[in-house]
C-alpha cells in the first residue's frame, strides 16, 4: 500500500488554513453526537520514526473535549505484560460509547517492527495478524468506529529530520540510537510494513496511508478522515439493522459433538465412602499438576455453567481445594455494570484472563450472552446471532496463547432442581442461596433448554470442547469434573 | 512484640480437632453476614519464610466461599509500580463491601525486607510506616475490618524446616538461594521485623502474632481470631455511629490562609490582543517546563473545582494545548458508580493517580465530598468530619511521593453565573452544557458557599495550597491558571 502515497503533496498556508478551520469546525461539532449517540472511537497512529506522530496527535486532539478522550502510549510489552495474550493490553484499553481512546503506536509494532527487531517469523506474524483483525471486526460489529492512521515518509526525508532533530540542542535527546538504527534498515522496515498494511487493511477497519512530508497536507487529511469517518458512523447508527439471516453459525471452527440435554442419562452415582477415597486421589494428583503448571507456565481457564442449583458452587470449592491458593482465581459473573454494558461484551471478560501458569475459574461467563442475555432480551437478535462465532474466536484465541480452556454444564433435570430450590427454601442456613428470580428463570425451562442445546452444539470446539457434568448425584459430579480437569491440562502438557 | 510469643504451644490431634471444627462451622456461617452485611475485610500474611504462610492461608480459605474473596500474592514491586506511590498498588486492591482481600505478604515486606535487602534507611522506613497506619486507619473508618497475621518461627525451627524441604525432592525447588540468605540474616530480620509490628500495632488494625512452630495451634489461632474479629465487626456495623464531636479539623497540617469568597475581588480583566500574546508566550513556556517534568520524573496532580460554568472545561483547553498528550491525561470525575460507592471514597482517586513523569487534571475531584456530598446527604455526618483530615493525608502522601498538588478554585459571582446559564440556554451549541441539576444547585448558593469557604480554610494546606482563580473574566482566567501552574512547578524543580 506504501507505493500509492503521493509523497508530493503539499498545501500552501491560506488553502491550509481555510480548509482546516472548516474542517476542526466541523469535528468540534461532530464529538457531541460522538458522546450523545455514544459511539465508541479509535483513533491510531502509526509510522515511521520522525514522521510526526507525536506532534500530528497533539494538533489533532485540540479539537477535542480533553474529558472525552484517552490518548494511550503503546511501548513494548512489560514482563508482566508478556504474560498475558498479546492483545490483553489493547482490549481493556477500548473505549466505552462516547469516548475516544487515542493510540500513539498501537497494537500494530507487535506485528511489524517485531519482525525486524526481534525477528519474529512469517507465520506467527500473520497469525497475530487474524487476530488483529478478529479484535478489530468484533469491535467493529459492536459500534466502534476504528480510525487507522499510518504516517509515511521517504527514506531520504526521514534523514533529513533526524539530521534536523540532532542538530538542535532542545531536540537532540529525541533522536535515539534506536532511531538511526531503523534509518538504516528502512528498506527492511518497508517490507514489514507493507505487509501489515495490506492484510490488515480491512473494510471495516480500513488503513489510512498520510503522506506526511507536508505537514500542513497531513494535517488536512487526517482531519477529513476524521469528519468522513465520523460521519458516516453516525449515520449508520441511525439506520435500523438488518436482522440477520439464517441461524447463527459457529465461524468455521472444527466442532466436537456434544448430546442433547434430554439424551444424557442421570442415573450415575457414587457410593460415599468410594466417593471420599476417590477425592482425596484425585485432589493429592491435582496439587502435583499445579505445581507443574505453573513451573511450565501453562495457562488455564475454566468455565463452570449449569442450571441453577445444579451445584456450581460446592464443585467449585473441590476443585480449588488442592490447588496453591496464590496461583487460581475464581471469579464469580453477575450482571454487567453500567461500565461494563458501555463495552463490547467480551471486554469484561478479557480483563480476568489470567497470567500464564495461573487458573482463572469462571463461574458462570461469557455464554450468558447465549443464554440469559438473548431469552431475557438483553441483547439484540444480531448480538445473539454474531455470539457463537465472536465465542469460538475468542477461546481460540486463548488456546493459541497456550491456555487449556475446559468447559463444563453441569446437568439436572427439572424435578431435581425442584427438590433442590423447595431443600434451600425450608433450610434457614440455605436461604439465602434461593431468590424469586430462580423461580422465574426456572418457568422458562424449555427456552433455557433450546438455548443450552445450540450453545452445545456450536461452542463445542476441538480446541475447547465442553464437558457435560451429569449433577443428579453431586458427589459423582465432584469426581467427574476434577477427573476432566485433570485429564485435559495432562492432554495439554 | 515478637518476644511475646509463645512458641512452644502446641495443640494434640482430638483437641485440634474439636477446636477447629467448631470455629470453622462458626466462620462458614458468619461469611454470610459478611456478605449480607456488606463488611470489607482485608486479611493479610506475613512471616518468616518456611512459616507457613502459603499452607496456613490456604487452609483458611477452604473454608471460604470462593466468590468471595480474591487472594493477592504480592512481590516487590515492579518497575511500572515503581513509578507510583508506594501505596497505589495496595490501594486499589482494598475490598468492596462483602468481600474478602486476601494477601500473601502484602505492603509490610516494604518496610521490613526492605530494610535490610535494599538498606531502606529507618527514617524512611518510619514515614512510610505512618503512611500505612494511615491507610489502614482510613479504610478502617470507613468500615474495612483488617485483620494481620505474622506466622513467628525460631532461627533453629527455621533452619529445620529449610533442611526438610531440600532433602525432598519434589519440594526442594520451593528453598531457594535467597531463603538461606535470609536464614543466615535472622537477627537482622528479627529487629526490622520488631520495629515494624510495634510500630503499626493499632488499635484499628492490630497485628495477631502467630506462634507458628505447631502448625495446629496455629490454625486454631487463626480461625479463633477470624471468628472474634469478624463478629465484633458485624457488632460495630450494628451500632448507630456516635455523632461527631466539634467543627471538623485538618488533622494538623500546616495550614495556608486563603481569602473568603465574598472578600475576592473580580474586577479584574485583560485586553484581548494582550491576552493572545501573553497566552502564546506562557504556553511556549509550558512545553518547555513538560519536558522537564518528564526528564526530571516528576509528577504533578492539578485538581479543577469551582462554580457551576465558571469555565473549567475552557481553561483545561488552554493549559493541556501546549503539553505532550503522551504525557498528560484529563480525568472527568461524575457522580461515583456502584462498584466505586462499595469502596473507601479516596479508592477511585487513587486509581487514577499518574505515573511520575505525568500529569493528572482532575476536573472535578475528592473535594466532591466536602461539597456536593454533603449538602446532599451524599456522605453521613461522620463522613464529612473526617473528610478535612482525610484528603490532607492523601495529597500529603502524593508530595513526598514528589508530586506537585495544584488546586484551583474559579471563582465567579451569582450574576456571573445567570448570565453564562442564560447564555447557553440561549445558544443552540451550548444547550447541551446546561442542565436542570445546574439550576437546583444554584438554588443551593448560600449553602455552597459555607462549604466552599470551609474546604478552602481547612484544606490549603503548605504543600497543596489552593489558588483562587478570578473567573469573571475568562481570559484574566486563564492566564493565571496557567501562570501558577508553572509557578508551582518552578517551585518545587
């Protein structure tokens, strides 16, 4: 995409000045329907060194509500940061509707001056690449307008200011070894950026090459991509959405058959005393297994899913029980917050992946958006629709990071879960477990059903397939959910 | 304190037993009340290592709901968390409301490890030792229960146990180089140890000296404490707070006088074209200063309070235009969220407290809590009265820290006010700045004031004083704003 750039172009001042004014005019306007129709904005800049980011940045976000936006300085990744997946730091810097989060260099080095600087190879390059365009589309599905600035300029340009910056005392620091080291391997660079450029270039989250040796010509055009781009978002909130055709599909992920609820036999039990022996095996194996995984640094991430009363909790609570209390995290889901509806759904998830060698348990998760969320109608029919696929990519992405990502829906049939709701309204230490909205949840019995079949069948990947927990007889459901803990991190190591 | 300790207790298999037994079952039902009653609490490990801390806690939490509670393993700070107070990173992991933080050492290895590790010197030490006891006494104010253990072992037991654990095979990895060195500095540790516990020993949050030889008695110790703390917690919660005594005070930090609002003249002005020079010689001014910040690491915090259309947002605009965007950041404060209610009110401002190097603009800020949360009712009565002192002891804590704290007050007169409300009801582009809640608080005038001038006396402090920012005229506004920001930096570089 480099070689279409009109490096030539230049503005003289009074056609600068004209057609800016109108333009900052124009976008001065455009951010209080930004924040009253609560569209979410990013706004990135990438490029050459000495191409101006810094200061193109700065002008731009004169025109802006200080209060309405963030700018972010992406350097490389900290230690602690590399022990996450790499597009951690960027999903839980998105903006929520209204705001603008301003990226000076973004998520892009990671994909391009890593393959000069630290040699990163061809294929992970395009691998991170999907990713990147993953992260960009599911943002972009949910409103976010994504604006995508890279700032060119020629080799022999960018001599010249580096020569420029050294040669004054004041701006002299600026000019670091690193700096004429990337002069000098400008055509290396060229290559890498290119290739970022072309398969990342996306409809929906398009590249805008600046031809920056004119900054004033710059300036003009970053400002009309800005107004254009706000502009036709806006517009495209206004239109009502298309429902979408068809139902929903997986995304292409090679799927692992799961039975349908009503076909899974209940009447597995154990016999208490086998049940204590059992536990006390398996629980002594999984503290040995911690140990391993956090030596290898092995990523987990589980996710506890059932009908109320199924027995989440006290599953739960034999499972931690061997494990090293500083290396797993249970973390309870609720309803989203205000904050957390401001965001893409997955935002709120993405910030409790966990550090490599930890275990992050889930209870409850991101499926509530296949679940509740569209019975209850808390998302709309196209949310719901584009779930499955956003789902499937997300866990993917924790595989390929390395995680081991074990699902299990703890399965009751409806006459258990009476007996169990009637157990915790006439126990006085259990009432507080039971609320009226269990009761209600509980009338929609069928819909949940629907719901779980095709979370099932369209969740279930090969890389993170579910595990049914059949629950009738708890203690055969503590035994079978450590054992497929077990046996799946073992599968992984 | 550690002499005390009784290290020969011990406690035989059936007693233990029975004990425990008991107070578990007592400790798994209070954590309910915990919950129900919305109590915080903090409980934190610390200890000579080969104590037992890591088995102890996790024996503790079995015992626990996991939803309901977080376990933070901490390690000496990273360089990131360097670049902030020392207290930030513990600040933001207090509790909300009905949940437990539970810490694996936590910010005492600061002041004691660090003592002889990094030859932290006992005048610094006894600083930062004031600052804990003032974070604890703060959060305890508002309600958080903090409990501390310190698992206390002899150099012979410690020895024994270091020796066991590298004879084994599968626990050797867990000794390392630096456990023996610590081993082989046991007196040292011994007396930074002592000063710590007698010096952070409070009646709001003492420490609970765990002799730690017998595993068993140890845990009963534990859960003993768990159970009587949490029980006198809940008693407390149950009780109506006594009314404060007396005007509320600023907790003895020298104060600054400040004019009264009815004495500030406001006649002042500039003329436009003055005005424009002078703007453009001190913003050039600024820019150069931001580099020094940045070189020189220094932070600065700029808080915004003021009149309802006294021009905040306006004057924000003309003193961020000249710093770097990379190193500053416009922090809006709104009413608080639910999350943010369920924590100690400074928590959300100390999220936000910047890296050293960096600028923080609060428009608006905790000073929301002496005004608007008052007058409403927002805070109770006791909340208030301590507030003076609470908010000195944080922007304290921020400049030895090495911030420079810069408060404005803009001040306006009521006419002014009409006049500008008038204006932008009348003005299609302003409408959106002037809203129903702006009236009712101008009704509120009188009562504002009071609180306005009371805030000024009790919180200009020496190292944060508050500067009165004429606003009549905007431009004589800003001027000055932007004239003592870089006078205060000036000041303090």
């Amino acid at each position: 995409m480099l070689e279409k750039a009109d490096l030539k172009k230049t503005m003289i001042g009074p056609e600068f000045k004209q057609l800016c004014g109108r333009l900052k005019g124009e976008l001065a306007v455009l951010q209080h329907a930004v924040k009253e129709k609560r569209l979410p904005v990013i706004v990135l800049f990438e490029g050459w060194s000495a191409a101006g980011k810094g200061s193109m940045l700065a002008d731009l976000i004169l025109t802006l509500d200080p209060r309405s936006f963030k700018v972010y300085s992406t350097l490389p990744p900290t230690e602690e940061e590399r022990r996450r997946p790499f597009l951690y730091r960027h999903w839980i810097r998105t903006p929520e509707g209204g705001r603008f989060s301003i990226f000076d260099r973004s998520w892009y080095p990671e994909v391009s001056l890593a393959r000069v600087e630290e040699k990163l190879r061809a294929k992970e390059a395009y691998r991170m690449m999907d990713s990147i365009n993953t992260f960009e589309r599911q943002l972009s599905d949910d409103g976010t307008l994504i604006i995508k600035f890279f700032l060119h300029i020629s080799h022999k340009e960018q001599e010249k200011r580096l020569k420029k910056l050294s040669a004054d005392k004041d701006t002299a620091w600026r000019v670091t070894p690193r700096d004429w080291k990337r002069y000098k391997l400008y055509d290396e660079y060229y290559t890498a950026f290119d290739e970022m450029l072309e398969h990342t270039d996306t409809p929906y989250a398009p590249w805008h090459v600046i031809a920056s040796h004119d900054k004033g010509a710059a300036m003009a055009e970053i400002y009309r991509v800005m107004v254009t781009s706000i502009k036709s978002a806006l517009a495209a909130k206004e239109k009502p959405p298309l429902l979408p055709e068809g139902s929903p599909e997986a995304g292409g992920f090679p799927l692992v058959r799961t039975p349908k609820l009503s076909d899974i036999p209940l009447d597995m039990t154990v016999d208490p005393e086998r049940y204590k022996e059992l536990l006390k095996k398996k629980q002594k194996k999984l503290a040995e297994l911690h140990n391993r995984l956090y030596r290898t640094r092995t990523p987990v991430v589980v996710v506890y899913e059932g009908w109320d009363a199924a027995g989440k909790g006290g599953n739960i609570r034999r499972l931690v029980k061997s494990l090293d209390p500083r290396g797993y995290e249970v973390v309870p889901i609720a309803a989203p917050s205000k904050t957390e509806l401001a965001h893409q759904y997955l935002w709120r998830f993405w910030k409790e992946v966990p550090k490599d060698g930890h275990v992050a348990i889930f209870d409850r998760s991101w499926y509530g958006r296949v679940m509740v969320e569209h019975i209850e109608g808390f998302c709309t029919p196209q949310d719901y629709h584009r779930a499955f696929r956003e789902i499937n990519e997300f866990e993917k992405e924790l595989y390929d990071w390395g995680a081991v990502v074990i699902k299990f829906w703890l399965q009751i049939d409806k006459e258990e879960q009476l007996r169990r709701f009637k157990d915790r309204q006439e126990t006085p230490e259990k009432q507080w477990k039971i609320t009226d909205e269990d009761w209600r949840n509980r009338e929609k019995w069928d819909q949940y059903e629907d719901a779980v079949n095709r979370m099932l069948e369209l969740t279930s990947t090969e890389y993170a397939p579910w595990t049914i927990i059949e629950s009738q007889d708890k203690r055969f459901a503590r035994l079978k959910a450590i054992e497929a803990f077990i046996s799946a991190i073992q599968k992984r190591l």
